[in-house]
C-alpha cells in the first residue's frame, strides 16, 4: 500500500507519529465508452458556451452560482485559503463507540505507527479497546478540514471521516407515523423468520456476481477473438494523458476499423469455426 499522508495523532501530552493508508479499493471492471458502428473510442470536449471554444483544463476556473448571478474564483481565489498547513489529527473527545451513527460513517484509512518505538501506538489502541471508546478527531487533508471516528480493527488503529451533521437528511417520512397494530402471533412468526436465517457474518463469502459475470463475458469474448487491436480504437492513451487535450481521432480510426474489418473478413467462415465452440465454453463458465 501506498502511504497518502503523514502526521501525528496528538491528545493532551501524547503524540503518536502515524503514516495514513487509504483502507479500500475498487475492483469494478473499467468499461470505456465506444461508437457501437466501429468501436471508436467516444472522447468528450470542454466547451465554452459563450465563445464555442475548447478550452484547455489550465484554462478553466471555477463558479458559484446564487440566483441570477456568477460567482468566478480564480485559483489565486482558492489559493489564497487555509490550506493544509497542519500535519496533526487532533483528539476532540472519546464518545461511547455505541454513540457513533452509522448513517454518518464515510471513508477509511489505516495508520501506520511511524516511529521507531510503536508503544505510544499499541498504548491507544489497548486503552480505547478497555474502555469501549471511539476518539473523535479533527484533521485536515487535501485542504478540507475533516470530522473523523478514531477506531479499532484487529491490531490496527481505523480512522474513518464522518459526515458532518446537516449532510445527513432528517428521515421525515409521514406514513410511519400512523398506528400500525402488529399482533403477538406475528410478530413470533417474524422472529421465527429470522431465526431459520440467522448465520454469524462472513464477509469472505459474499462476491460482486456482477462483476464476476461481466469479467467471464469479457473473457469468453477475449477467447473467441471479438476484439478490435487496442491502437486502432484507443489510440494513443499515454500521449492523450501527458497533453491533457482532447483529440479527435474518428477521421484515423475509420480508417484503422475499415483495414481491420476488411483483413478479418477474408477468413470469416473459418473465425466463426474457431469461435463457435470457445462461445460455449464462456457461457457454461458464467453458469
């Protein structure tokens, strides 16, 4: 894992050196969009709509619109506010952890003791395990000021963001406050319900089968030779990326699908052959 922060957790007289480590990744298969006639790779274009200009991303502030007028900040703008000058997270208060919401949990990174002795680390984390408390800390990253939830998990000390309060939507919905009568026969059979499904939860056994699905579909397309050569409808991706510019490729990749398609015709019946049984195999996999 890479480190993404550094800095000290800090409560009264203690300081703890910690390194902050994002806690999740996504594993979501990347899917670019294509023209559906020749597989194309579709770009978009920052457009003014004054001018009709493309505008470069060096180019582009930013706006705050209130009401009928434009608010425009310019990069000195945000520049010149507090920006992340602080490398501490600082302790606010240890809450009961029952009294943490939920709703409200956000984002979570691992820390890391950063110095050479971790007992200040391993010292935390055991007294907020004995007292059954969750530490509630203020810090700062990517020039955001953030609420967090300090926490255990196994050895490793969890620092999870919090929304803050007014992000989360009071729940005012008028049908649950009329009177429901619900009877002592069913609430048992409710219960019984739960009971014949009750389990002890075991998040290793829980997959994304979509994902999984469309990872075999990709395969099985893979073996049967239903690709298009990624230079003929991508492009030069590493170029496009270093510019920073969006390029209009559509006049090179006609060209580049037509030679391909024209090649891959001339041996049509025997690819279908090939492809015919690898088919198979890829939709019994999915099954």
């Amino acid at each position: 894992m890479r480190t993404i922060w550094k800095g000290a957790l800090t409560f009264g007289l203690v300081n703890v050196p910690v390194k902050v480590y994002s806690a999740t990744e996504d594993h979501d298969v990347s899917l670019h969009q294509v023209h559906d006639k020749d597989g194309g790779r579709i770009r978009y274009q920052r457009t003014c709509e004054v001018c009709g200009e493309t505008v470069a991303y060096a180019d582009i502030d930013r706006a705050y619109v209130d009401g009928g007028q434009t608010v425009v900040l310019t990069k000195d703008d945000l520049a010149a506010l507090p920006s992340e000058k602080s490398r501490e997270i600082d302790v606010v208060e240890f809450v009961p952890s029952g009294q943490v919401d939920l709703l409200t949990l956000d984002k979570p990174y691992y820390l890391e003791p950063d110095s050479q002795s971790p007992k200040a680390y391993v010292l935390l984390r055991k007294t907020l395990e004995q007292t059954d408390r969750t530490a509630i800390v203020r810090f700062t990253l990517r020039q955001k000021t953030r609420l967090a939830a300090l926490r255990v998990r196994g050895k490793v000390l969890v620092l999870q963001t919090l929304l803050w309060a007014d992000e989360v939507r009071a729940a005012d919905f008028p049908s649950l406050d009329e009177d429901v009568r619900i009877s002592k026969k069913e609430l048992e059979l409710s219960s019984s319900l739960v009971d014949s499904y009750s389990a002890d939860f075991d998040p290793e056994s829980f997959v994304d089968e979509y994902q999984k699905e469309l990872r075999t579909l990709i395969d099985a397309k893979i073996d049967a030779g239903d690709t298009f050569d990624v230079a003929d409808t991508f492009g030069d991706d590493e170029g496009d990326a270093k510019s920073g510019e969006v390029i209009d490729l559509m006049e090179a990749l006609r060209a580049s699908v037509a030679r391909s398609k024209a090649a891959r015709s001339e041996d049509a019946d025997d690819s279908e052959k090939k492809a015919a049984p690898k088919k198979t195999a890829g939709k019994k996999k999915a099954g």
